[in-house]
C-alpha cells in the first residue's frame, strides 16, 4: 500500500526546504500482504489509466480481442526474440514493405478509423497515382528552377518566361527512367534514410522541395479536382469516412489564363468533395482547415484571417478555421501574434500545429500558447510531456494531440517510436488521434501504417481492441463535426465496425 504522507516544509530565512519522505508502508508482517497481488493492483491500475482501456466490450468484441491479441502478441515474440525482426521500431522506409505483409498490419487495414483530422492535401495524394495519372496528362511540362523540379501545366510554353520549360514527353523521350527520377522528386522514401538524411535541416531540406515540385501542377483546376477526388479515395480505401484537410487557397487556373478566386476556389473544392459523397453515401465529409506559413509578415497574416473569416460565413460547414504551418523553429512563434490571433477567435477553431520540436524551453512553449488560446486540437505536441502544467490545463480543456509517429520519425525528432513521449501521455489517458500528416511524402496511403506503428510501439502488450477502438472514436469525437453531425457519423462507423468485428471472427482462428 502506498501511503499519501503530509510534506513537511521549513522556511529558512527566504529558502524553502522541503523533506519528501518517499516512504512506502508496507504492511510487512501481516499474512494479508501479498506481493504478487499488490504487483497484480499497479497493473491494473496502470492498465484502466491508459486511453481505451475502460471502454466496455461486447462478447464479441471480447472474443475479436484475443484474436488481435494474439496476432499482437506473436510479433511482439518475435521481437522479444530477435529485436531486428521488430518493424515497428525501425526506420519507416526501411520496414515499409515488410510492414505490408506483417498480419497485424492487414488486420489494421481493415479496421473503420473514423477520421483522418491531421492531412496536408498537397501530399494527400500517393506519388504512384500522381506519375502514372497526373504527369501523364496532355499540356504537363517540367523545369528545374534554382535547384527545385517544378510542374506546370501551360497552352503553350513559349510565352512562359518563368522558367525554361519542357514537356515531360519530351523528358520521357530523352530518359526512359524519367519517372522513377520523377518520383523521387515527389517522396522521401530513400533506401538509407540515416545517409541520405543526416539530420533534421536535409530532411526538412528536401521535405519543402516537394511541395514546390507539386504546387503548381496541383492548381491547375481540372487536375485540382482530380487530385483532391483521389485523396479522399485513398483515404476511403483505407476505411477513412472522413477527414480534416489542411492546406491554403490556391490560385487555381485554366490553360487559357483564367485564375479562380479564393472564393471559387472553395466552391470548386466543395463541389469535388460533394461529388464524392455522392459515389460513396457512407463517406461523412470534409472540413477545412485553412494553413498559413507562419513566416508571412504581420499584414499579410491579417489579410488572409480578414478573407478567411468571410469565407467561414459563406462556408460554414465547410470552414473548420486555421492552423500555421512551417518548421516551428522558423517564422513566428504564437506567443508574438497571440492578440491578433485572440481577435479571430470568435469566428475561427485553431487548429494549432505546437511542439514540433526536440528543444526544450523553446519553440516547444508554443504548446503553451496553443492551450491558452484554446486551440481545438494541437499539432503534434511533440514536447507536451515536458510540461505538466500545461497537459493538465490542456486536458482540462478537452484538447487532443494530433499523433504522427511516422512525421515524427521520419522528420527526425525520433528514431524509435518506443521512445516517443506521447505514451507517458497516454498511459495517463491523455486523448489522442492517430493521424498521417504527409502520407504521399512517406509513400504511405491512409492512416493504416500510422495506427500500425502506434499500436505495435506506443501501446503495451496487452492493449488491444479497446485502444484502437478509442482511436477511432476520438477521431469523431474531436473533429469539428457538429455534436448532431458527430452522431450521425458514429452510427455510420458503428455499422462497419460490427463488420469489421465479424470479420475478425469469421476469418482468424
Ligand atoms: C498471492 O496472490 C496470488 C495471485 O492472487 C496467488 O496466486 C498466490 O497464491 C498468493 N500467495 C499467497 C502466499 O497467498
Ligand atoms: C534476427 O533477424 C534478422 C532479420 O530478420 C536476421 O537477419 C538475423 O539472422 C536474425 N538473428 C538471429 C540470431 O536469428
Ligand atoms: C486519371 O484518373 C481519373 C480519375 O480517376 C480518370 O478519369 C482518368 O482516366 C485517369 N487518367 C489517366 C491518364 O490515367
Ligand atoms: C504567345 O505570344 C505571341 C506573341 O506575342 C502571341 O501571338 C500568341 O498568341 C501567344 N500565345 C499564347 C498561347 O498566349
Ligand atoms: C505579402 O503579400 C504580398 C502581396 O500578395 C506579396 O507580394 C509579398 O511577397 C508577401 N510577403 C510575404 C513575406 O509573404
Ligand atoms: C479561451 O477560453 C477561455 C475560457 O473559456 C476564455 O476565457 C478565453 O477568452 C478564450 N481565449 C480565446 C483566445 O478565445
Ligand atoms: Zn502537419
């Protein structure tokens, strides 16, 4: 029995001195103290704490249990064995490929994961389908600029002075490799990741190239509409029915030199999304979460938030409100805009991106200002666990951490996920939501590797359905439905995840 013991505290002219007795009583000699069963009561109060376990299954889900269980459990061995077997605390892209033949991760797949709240659109979409669909359309061409591989699609490339254009025909004709080239232009999956990206500048380096390689191919409108189509398939594929998407207006445009307003810009991308819904009744939808670069000066951050605000009115249900984006370390930190941010609040959900970061004391305090301004969710919150004030006030506020083990891995704050300071968090029951940030960049599709790698590195051995069941339930209940909204898509989940429960049953024995 652990006793709660009064600390005596001194006062010694302007010095406090505290003496923690760190006694432990135990009641030694009585034939009631026994040690295994005490060892037994740490377990399982552990066990209810951490987030999932007190969600109570049905029979079925019980017996699903065991299965996944074992399935868990037999990998696990196998590492306990031989730890290089382990694929979940490896490099990503050096265990990618086995991860798709791993049992637990086919299992994953078909489990209904609710939603996908933390996806960049402009790397939503797999670089296989962007080669083999979007690079392969009539008018494509391609240019290196300073360095960066650019895409754009033009009537006519003469006239653009921007760049020395080809078309990507004619690149094709010249290599027969061209696009693998291409691809690697579009990915960071690299075979040695720990040469090829010796530190968090290369990663981050090649990381932003990517997006510049894409931006302008993806605003051509009729490619725009088939792109964000795409993402939602792909995420639907992976039984996803809905998602938060972040990203920015993006000035799209015809061949013949017409350029869309932000407004139309919306439209257009509402209309794709509904298009969607249409094909597939059971997908809920999407809201948007609009991103700025948190290196833009003071007056153009105020100019997007003033058209941003106009467009939550015209697009309420649309609009979910904005997020900054961009290394941490670079351009403002919250705490220098938190009155102009403040002032946005009435109309805007914040959706934060804080504590990206391995420092300590500093671009980690932005978590700080992300819970004091009520952020509805926090990007990352990668450095939360260093501070325990603000997790409980956070807590407090029912805010949840956007989980990316993958990012966090590959962008380099960690190298194996055992270690990641989210699951001290979440052995507390700090509510989190598994999510992929930039799936094309690791040559992913869905949130099925990601909720793969938390399962398998972030929770115990004995975690199984009701973890990941939580996971997908918080993936709802922390998005930016509507409360009547949020209901409507937990029946609908409910209806596959009794599938998906039957499933289990039916086809491992
Ligand atoms: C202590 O508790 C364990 C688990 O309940 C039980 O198996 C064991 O027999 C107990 N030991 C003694 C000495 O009573
Ligand atoms: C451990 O696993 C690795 C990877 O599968 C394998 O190459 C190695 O031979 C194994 N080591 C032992 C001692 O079995
Ligand atoms: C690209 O994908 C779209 C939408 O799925 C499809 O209609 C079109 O035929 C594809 N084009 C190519 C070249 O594969
Ligand atoms: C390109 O410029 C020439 C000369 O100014 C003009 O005649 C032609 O129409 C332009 N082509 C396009 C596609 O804009
Ligand atoms: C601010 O916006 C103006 C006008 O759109 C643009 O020319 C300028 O480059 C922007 N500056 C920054 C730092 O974003
Ligand atoms: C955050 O919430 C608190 C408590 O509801 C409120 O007093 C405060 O004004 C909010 N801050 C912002 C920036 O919305
Ligand atoms: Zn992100």
């Amino acid at each position: 029995m652990i006793v709660d013991i009064p600390v005596p505290v001194f006062r010694i002219g302007s010095i406090i001195v505290i003496f923690v007795q760190l006694t432990v009583s135990y009641t030694m000699s009585s034939e009631s103290y026994n040690y295994t069963e005490e060892r037994n009561k740490i377990l399982q109060e552990e066990r209810m704490k951490f987030i999932g376990n007190d969600l109570i299954l049905t029979d079925n889900e019980m017996k699903a249990n065991e299965i996944i269980l074992k399935v868990k459990k037999t990998e696990l061995n196998e590492g306990y064995d031989n730890e290089s077997t382990f694929l979940a605390s490896q490099h990503f892209f050096k265990a990618k490929n086995k991860i798709e033949r791993s049992e637990m991760f086919n299992i994953i797949k078909k489990i209904p994961k609710g939603g996908s709240l933390h996806t960049h659109y402009l790397s939503g979409v797999s670089a296989d389908f962007i080669i083999n669909n979007i690079t392969h359309r009539k008018n494509i061409y391609g240019c290196d600029l300073n360095g960066v591989f650019k895409l754009r699609f033009l009537e006519d490339a003469t006239n653009d002075t921007t760049c020395n254009w080809k078309k990507l025909e004619d690149y094709r004709k010249e290599n027969s490799n061209f696009d693998d080239w291409l691809r690697k232009q579009l990915i960071l999956d690299v075979e040695n990741p720990y040469e090829e990206y010796p530190t968090a500048d290369s990663v981050w380096a090649k990381f932003k190239k990517i997006f510049s390689t894409q931006y302008d191919m993806v605003c051509y409108k009729p490619v725009f509409e088939i792109f964000i189509y795409q993402l939602l398939n792909e995420l639907y594929s992976d039984n996803v029915i809905y998602t938060e998407l972040r990203g920015t207006f993006m000035p799209l445009y015809e061949l013949n030199g017409k350029i869309y307003n932000s407004k139309e810009f919306m439209k257009i991308f509402i209309n794709t999304v509904e298009r969607f819904k249409k094909n597939f009744p059971d997908f809920v939808g999407v809201r948007y979460i609009h991103s700025i670069y948190r290196g833009l000066t003071i007056e153009n951050l105020t100019l997007q938030l003033d058209e941003l605000t106009k467009l939550k009115k015209l697009f309420p249900n649309f609009v979910a409100g904005f997020d900054l984006i961009g290394r941490e370390e670079e351009g403002h930190c919250l705490f220098e805009i938190h009155q102009l941010l403040s002032k946005y609040s009435e109309n805007l959900k914040f959706y934060f991106h804080a504590g990206e970061t391995n420092w300590f004391g500093h671009t980690d305090l932005n978590i700080i200002d992300a819970v004091l301004l009520n952020s509805s969710r926090i990007g990352h919150g990668f450095g939360l666990n260093k501070h325990p004030v603000v997790t409980r006030l956070a807590k407090d506020k029912n805010i949840c951490v956007e989980l990316c083990p993958i990012s966090n891995q590959v962008l380099m704050l960690i190298s194996d996920p055992r270690n990641h300071p989210m699951i001290g968090l979440m052995a507390e029951g700090f509510p989190v939501v598994i999510c992929n940030d930039d799936p094309s960049a690791w040559g992913t599709i869905g949130l099925s590797y990601d909720w793969y790698v938390a399962f398998m590195a972030m929770t115990s051995e004995n975690d199984g359905i009701r973890v990941l069941k939580q996971f997908a339930l918080n993936s709802i209940l922390y998005s930016a439905m509507e409360d009547e909204e949020k209901e409507a898509a937990v029946r609908i989940w409910e209806k596959s995840w009794q599938e998906f429960i039957d499933y289990i049953i039916l086809h491992h024995k």
